[in-house]
C-alpha cells in the first residue's frame, strides 16, 4: 500500500503522470517548478498537446489545435509516448500497452473525458465526436469534401455542441446546419444569456431543434424518438462526456461514471499516493464541470498535494474558484456567463464582438499560462 515517504530522499521520488492534458501537463509543471529534483514521467497517446477547446475550430479549419508536447512539457519532465492499459496500486506500477511497467512513488490520474457514442444506433460508424483529436480531425476532412448545400446536424445542446454549430454556421455558410437538443440549448445558462446564443446560432443560419432525441443516424440521415427523420450527411455528436474506463478497469474507486473518486485534497482515500485531476476525477460529495477551466488548478492541486506530503505535511483541501463560463459563437460574437466560484450562474452576461475576445484571451491564456512550463502557475485553487 502506501509508502510513508517522510524522510525519504526526494532525489529517488518518481511521479508518474497519465495523461498530458490541461490538468496532467499542468501538473507536471507545478511539480517541477517547485522540485526540480523530482522525477517526472509523462505518459500520453502522442507527441503533441491537444488544445481540446479548441477542436470546434480545428474541425471548421479555422484553426490548428495540437503543439508539440516538447514544447508544452516542463524541460525536466519524461515524456513516454503510450497507453497506460492498467494500474496496480498495490504494487504502485502502471502498465503500458506495448507491454512496458512503470514503478511509480505517486501517480497523478489525468486521462481526461471522452464522446460517449453508444447511445445512438450508428453514433460510432457514421457520426464524428468532437470531444476526441482523431474524430475531429476526421470531421475536417469530411467537412472539406462536402458538396455545397449538404445538411449538417449538431447533436448536443450544452456549450460544446452551441459553439460547434455556431462554427459551423458561420464557416460552411453554403450548407444548412441542424442543432438538436434533448432539452432547452444551454440549458445551464440564464435566460439573458440563452436569448442571446439562440439570437446568435439563427443568425448564423442554424436551425434550433429542442426536445428532441436523436436514436439512430446513418450516412445521409438522422432519426428522432418522435419519428421524425431529418437529413443529415454529416452528423456530429457534443453530447454529454464519458471517461475513459482505466480507473473501474483498475479495480479503483470509481463513481457512476468511472471517474476516480477521490477525497477533498484530491488523493484516491484508498491509496493516497494516486492522486486525480481533471476531467476523469470526481471529488467525493461534489463532483466538479468537466473544464479546463477545473482541470488547469486542479492539476496544480493535485501537484501541491503531492509536494505536501513529501514535505511530511497534510495536504489541503480543494477550493474550486469558477469565475464564468465563456462560449464561442463563431470567431466574432459569443457569450460570457459570469458564474460564482461553485459554477452557478449569476445576472453579468457579457456578448458580441467584446464576448469573442475576451473567450479568444482565455484560450489563449489556458495554454501561455496553464501550460507553457517556461511560466509559473497563474492560478490554483489551493488556499
Ligand atoms: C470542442 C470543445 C470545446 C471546449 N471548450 C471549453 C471551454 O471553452 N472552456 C472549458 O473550461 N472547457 C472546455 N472544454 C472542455 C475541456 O476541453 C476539457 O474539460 C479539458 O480538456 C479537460 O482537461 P483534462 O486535462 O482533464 O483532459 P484532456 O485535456 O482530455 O487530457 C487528457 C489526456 O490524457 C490522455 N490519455 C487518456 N487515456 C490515457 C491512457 N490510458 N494513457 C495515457 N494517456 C491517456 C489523452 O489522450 C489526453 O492527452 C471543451 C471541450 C471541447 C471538446
């Protein structure tokens, strides 16, 4: 079980990282800056960073959405190009599927969220998940080959799928886009702020369906719970994030959704030297948005943890600090929603070509400061 690494030579102590996203590069970053003796390994499917809020943008074309992860990585961290394919927390070693085992004395558990696409019949052959690099990548080609006029849907009302069809309107002007959602678009949102994206979506020419759910979808068409078929010779799925199964195929602690359960300082109770961060984490009694704008500081949490108990301290406990949540609609108008620090949203609603500046200033800063490791940590949400 877990080593108690007072007093142990900091020299020796090897972190291993899952996952180079906001939370698991940010990590490496924190832990790095403030132990540069530590040794840290991180372990991730390729060579590149994916800037995943941006994939929308990289689907249209208007828009890269990777930089090389040697660029992205703290100098001094070990970058391991692979999959972790299962972790065994009692001998503390993760094992990688070209067959490779790492002994690690803590691991940081940041394997991100996925598209859940077995809800629809067809979802997985004919349908592109923005939510993934390769699918999104997919989609860019299939959308570059499309003849003029073909219809598009969009499946999926939250923010992800309100930015992808405000994308979509506004770069493939020529083909009508289709959004659908179960329930009201943005339904998380206040009212001023719903008024505004649907003002927003129409005028890019997108066509709001709502409480509709889609069963099945095909290469030229779509079908609805209520019958009805709409034409669709692209369909793309933004609908509600799953995770990767690594955690419950583990033998971890795991909510109903597989994420890693973990306390209020972010260690996995039953083996406190795996912490977890990000998208694939969910805090015990309050699990938070799966963001960036949650994965970057808890990422830098789950750094502090560990450096904690290497000095042979308690860890704290998690202060989440949302501030907002800020939605593209194309690349000159959107909607900034401002929030209290747990996420709900209050009366500010900023719009326009102000709007799309400011989200343009985020994505920007996500990866200047969350993740460039020649800058320090701007913000945790330790206190
Ligand atoms: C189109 C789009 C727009 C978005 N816009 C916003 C936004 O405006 N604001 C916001 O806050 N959030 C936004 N999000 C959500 C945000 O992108 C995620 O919440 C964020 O990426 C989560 O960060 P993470 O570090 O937890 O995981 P990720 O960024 O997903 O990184 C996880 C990494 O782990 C790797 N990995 C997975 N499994 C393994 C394994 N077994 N072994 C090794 N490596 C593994 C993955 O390949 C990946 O590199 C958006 C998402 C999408 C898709």
């Amino acid at each position: 079980m877990y080593r108690e690494l007072r007093g142990v030579d900091v020299v020796s102590t090897h972190v291993v990282i899952i996952g180079a996203g906001y939370a698991g590069a940010g990590a490496a970053k924190r832990l790095l800056f403030k132990n540069p003796n530590l040794q840290v390994t991180v372990v991730n499917p390729r060579t590149e960073f994916v800037e995943r809020i941006r994939l929308h943008q990289l689907a249209v074309g208007n828009r890269e959405a990777t930089l090389p992860l040697a660029d992205a990585l703290h100098p001094k961290a070990q970058l391991v190009v692979g999959t972790v394919t299962a972790i065994d927390a009692p001998e503390q070693e993760v094992r990688l599927a070209n067959g490779r085992t790492l002994r690690y004395d803590h691991l940081v558990y940041a394997v991100g969220s996925t598209s859940r696409v077995d809800h629809i019949a067809g979802a997985r052959e004919h349908a592109f998940p923005i939510a993934e690099y390769e699918s999104a990548s997919a989609l860019r080609t299939h959308l570059a080959a499309l003849p003029a006029g073909a219809p598009i849907v969009v499946v999926g009302g939250g923010l992800t799928g309100i930015e992808t069809a405000a994308e979509l309107g506004e770069q493939q002007p020529g083909s009508p886009v289709t959004l659908i959602s179960s329930g009201p678009v943005g339904d998380d949102l206040t009212e001023k702020a719903r008024t505004r994206i649907r003002r927003v979506l129409t005028s890019h020419g997108v066509d709001i369906v709502e409480g509709a759910t889609v069963t099945r979808i095909d290469t030229t068409k779509i079908e609805l719970a209520d019958g009805r078929v709409l034409g669709a010779e692209c369909a793309v799925i933004a609908t509600a994030s799953g995770v990767p199964a690594l955690a419950r195929d583990s033998g971890l602690p795991t909510d109903a959704h597989g994420r890693l359960l973990v306390d209020a300082t972010l260690e996995c109770p039953e083996y406190p030297g795996i912490v977890g961060a990000g998208d694939a984490t969910a805090i015990a009694g309050g699990a938070l948005r799966m963001s960036c704008q949650a994965a970057t500081p808890l990422g830098a949490h789950a750094a502090d943890t560990i450096l904690r108990r290497l000095d042979g301290k308690a860890p704290k406990p998690v202060r989440p600090r949302f501030v907002g949540r800020a939605i593209s609609l194309g690349r000159r108008d959107g909607v900034i929603q401002r929030t209290d620090f747990l996420d709900s949203p209050v009366g500010t609603v900023v719009g326009g070509r102000v709007a799309a500046m400011l989200k343009e200033q985020i994505c920007v800063a996500t990866v200047s400061w969350g993740v460039n490791p020649r800058r320090p940590v701007l913000f945790t949400w330790t206190r």
